[in-house]
C-alpha cells in the first residue's frame, strides 16, 4: 500500500543524491530522464547550469523534462495528486508537494513558509502516515473525480507560486524561490495533462505576475504599485508567451476561474498605463470571477477597478459592503486608505491605513505602508 | 481495506427527521434502505446500523475497576451520530465515493478500520 507513494518519493531523494555524486565522476547517462524524476531533475539542472561541461547534456535533460515517456509521466502524475489529496491537510498537501515532487529538503520548505522545522518535519512524518493508514489511493482520479480533483491540484501549486510571489523581495535570502517552481510545477503538469485549460490558465496566471517582476520594486528595494510601475521593465516576450497560452486554453471552449484570472492580468500587461486600462473589460470579467468563484476578496479586487471608471465614492460603498467578511485582512483596510484619499478624507484615510499596518506581515508592503501614512 | 462510514447530522436535523409526516419518512427511508440493499448486493457493504436518537443513549464509565452509569451521551456536541457502515472496498477513494452518493444528508466521516488479520 504505502510502497508506491514511498518507493516514488525516495526515487525522487535518492536518484537527485545518487546522481550528483556519480555524474561528475562517470558523466551524465545517457537517458537522464531514467535517472531522475520530476524536479529533483529541475533542480540537477540548476546545479549543472553553473558547469559549463554540462552543457551539452543539460540540453537533453532538459528535453526529456518536456517530453517524458509515458510510463515515467503517469508516476509523476499519480504522485503529484497523492500529494495533493483532499484527505491531507492544506499545509500537508503543499509540504508533501515541495518534498516529494520538487525535491525540497525539510529546512528549505521550512524557511519558505518561514515556520519551524520540526513543525514541518511533524506534517509531512503525519501526511505519509495518513496516506498509509486511511488508505489514499496512489493514482490520478478518472471521469468526474478529475476535475475536482485537479482543482485541489492547482489551489496547491497557486498557494505555492503566491507564498513565493509576494513574498519576494522579504527580507529572507536564503529563502528559495518558490513562484519558480510553483510556474515549473504548473508547465509540468501542464504537459503532462494538456488536455486541461484551467491548467493552462494558471500557468498563464503565473507567468503574467512574474513578467512584471522587474517593476515591483526599486533600487532601495521597495514595493512599487501597479500604477507607478514602470512598464518597460516588464517581460514582454513573456506576457506574449501567457497570452498565447490563454488562446490556447480559450480554444478549449471550457472557461474558469484561472483562465478568468489570467485575462484580467493580460489586459494589465497590455495596457500602456493604469490610466488607459481597459476597466470595462476587467469590471465584466471580475463579474464573471464572481459567479464561478465568488469571495470577497474578488468582490474587493472588482471594487477597486470598478473606481476606475465609476468614481471613489461608488467604489468605496462597495468596498465598506465587505467590511465583515475582510476586517482582518491589510489589504481591504489600504484599499479603504486609498478610496478615502482621493475623496478627501484624510484623516479617515490615515486610520484606515494605521489598521492596514497593524495587520500586515509583509515587510516591503509595511515599508509602503509606512512611507504613506509619514506623507 | 474497511472503513466505517459514520453518518452524523445536527440535532436540529434529527428532530426535523423525527418530526417528518408519515410519507414523507418512508419516502427517505426508502432511499436510505436501496443505498444499503445495492451496495450490501455489490459487497462494498458488509454492515451496518441506524441508531436511536441521543435522548435514548446511556452512558458507562468505566475508573478504577468502577461503572458508573449516567444518562445521555458521552459527549455533548452539536453534531450527532445517526447511524453507521462498515464498508470493504480498494481505497479511500473508493470509501469516499460511497459516501458521497449516502442519501441521508449530512456528515459522513470516514475512518479505516483497524486491520489485525495480521497481528
């Protein structure tokens, strides 16, 4: 029962140790792919990437990464839905995922999630027992099961991608780079289940907030705003690529909350400024978020765009509407803060952003906060 | 592998259950009955029972070498166990299939049973 999850995670651990130790020696076989699974491979190829002897070979490794044999492709699959199997706590799900399928060890997991090893160690020794003893199937769901199942998939790697993502630029140095690896976690799955637009969405997704990159932050390493981003440090060749990827996925004819998610970025990343977005389009497709997944964190997202075009006040009644459900949450008082601004009212708006700072984690968006409420 | 199915509800739930008209209560039972006739005739299902509500329940506690009997349930809580399946099939997931086609609403827990067969 447990064999096939284990024996697949120790594949994982052992052939990535196995092969960093004989490759330098004995050269790189020549069916790497046999050698390595899923992104113990990737992160081989990081390391040969620094060996210019490799390069070569790093070529083909990174080939059969996109197009592995089909045997090879149903064992990373099964893995990747065991790991994210509903029976598993969410912070199980993404731990297992980092470990067994990404090759992170125990300390890197646990300084991405900024919590204690044993904390981590505790839920992925936990995660293995409940998969032995409830009895969690190691397959890939079929018929109706896929698709729910497949969502519980990409909430993880979306968890995954938003912990890396806006975390970046945190003080934290050793922390790795998970939105990377969440975006080639997604490209995997992605290949190997092309079937799938909402995969292809999130990929989408993924890339467009990754192509502005550049533009979030300043020399001084503070937070830049979408309005006052300069748009030519964004990646335009990779806003192509997502946008491509969307067509694809809307050629599919089966939308989603992704691909919804998706476009809205890709009319940002098309726009020349904020001023001259497309705000009717993207208050439309937030409308449409709303009946495919609504909460009030896209309620939020749907008010803020629809200022843009409905003046301050419209938006901020709106925004008040939510007041309940995102009391604790920063951002729904910064936006309040920024509603209240532009109406003049600044007193109310340095309160507003006061809450916003007590509620906020994040040290470069505590920075913006603070310089905000010292002007 | 087996696990049991318990299914729970609220309290509220049970008594708009007991307070169903005539019918209406053999209309659910029937469902509830070919849930267990069908999967029973598949083998998927191996046992099973409903039970009286928690105003019917005793409660023994055993200190000590004692048994002290007191009335009620062991434990007050808002959701109550109706009844239960012990159900043989491959995996989880197949448990967890079973329990989302149970006709009775509510709560299924699913728990493996454990297996000495080879102690």
């Amino acid at each position: 029962m447990l064999g096939d999850f284990e024996l697949a995670e120790e594949v994982v651990q052992d052939s990535l140790v196995a092969a960093l130790q004989k490759w330098p020696e004995q050269g790189i076989p020549d069916k790497p792919g046999a050698w390595l699974m899923t992104a113990a491979r990737r992160r081989a190829i990081d390391i040969l990437r620094r060996d210019k002897r490799y390069r070569e070979k790093l070529a083909l490794l990174e080939r059969s990464v996109l197009a592995p044999e089909p045997a090879e492709a149903d064992d990373r699959l099964r893995l990747i839905f065991t790991c994210c199997h509903p029976a598993l706590s969410p912070e199980a799900q993404v731990a297992l995922t980092l470990r067994a399928v990404v090759g992170f060890t125990t300390p890197e997991i646990a300084s991405a999630f900024l919590v204690a090893e044993a904390t981590v160690a505790q839920r992925i020794v936990r995660a293995k027992r409940k998969i032995v003893e409830a009895g969690i199937p190691y397959r890939v769901p079929e018929g109706d099961e896929l698709a729910g199942r497949l969502d519980g998939v990409l909430s993880v790697l979306y968890l995954m991608f938003n912990e890396g993502y806006l975390s970046r630029g945190a003080e934290v140095a050793m922390r790795r780079d998970l939105a990377d690896d969440a975006l080639w976690l997604t490209g995997l799955v992605g290949t190997l289940m092309p079937d799938q637009p909402e995969v292809l969405g999130l990929l989408a997704l993924m890339k467009l907030n990754l192509a502005r990159s550049a533009a979030r932050f300043d020399a001084a390493g503070e937070i830049v705003l979408l309005p006052d981003q300069d748009r030519g440090l964004w990646d335009h060749a990779s806003i192509a690529d997502a946008i491509a990827l969307l067509d694809r996925a809307g050629a599919m004819k089966s939308t989603g909350p992704y691909q919804v998610q998706a476009a809205i970025a890709a009319l940002h990343s098309e726009a020349r400024s904020w001023q001259e977005t497309d705000w009717h389009q993207i208050v439309l497709l937030y409308d449409a978020l709303v009946r495919m997944a609504d909460s009030p964190v896209v309620r939020l997202n749907r008010a803020v765009a629809l200022g843009q075009f409905a003046g301050p006040q419209m938006a901020l009644g709106e925004v008040n509407d939510l007041a309940i459900a995102l009391g604790g949450y920063h951002l729904f008082h910064s936006t309040r803060a920024e509603l209240l601004d532009q109406l003049g009212e600044r007193a109310l708006a340095r309160e507003a952003r006061q809450r916003a700072l007590e509620l906020c984690q994040n040290p470069a968006e505590r920075s913006l906060l603070e310089r905000k409420l010292r002007s | 592998m087996k696990y049991v199915l318990m299914f729970a509800g609220s309290v509220e739930d049970q008594e708009a259950w007991e307070k169903l008209p005539k019918d209406q209560l053999a209309a659910a039972y029937e469902h509830v009955n070919k849930w267990f006739d069908e999967h029973s005739k598949a083998g998927r299902i191996v046992g099973g029972a409903e039970l009286k509500g928690p105003s019917s329940s005793t409660t023994v506690r055993i200190k000590n070498g004692k048994a002290i009997v007191t009335d009620g349930p062991f434990i007050e809580a808002k959701e109550i166990i109706g009844g239960f399946a012990i159900v043989d099939v491959k995996d989880l997931d197949e448990a967890l299939a079973l329990a989302k086609t149970w006709p009775g609403g509510g709560i299924v827990e699913v728990r493996p049973v454990v297996d000495h067969s080879n102690d």
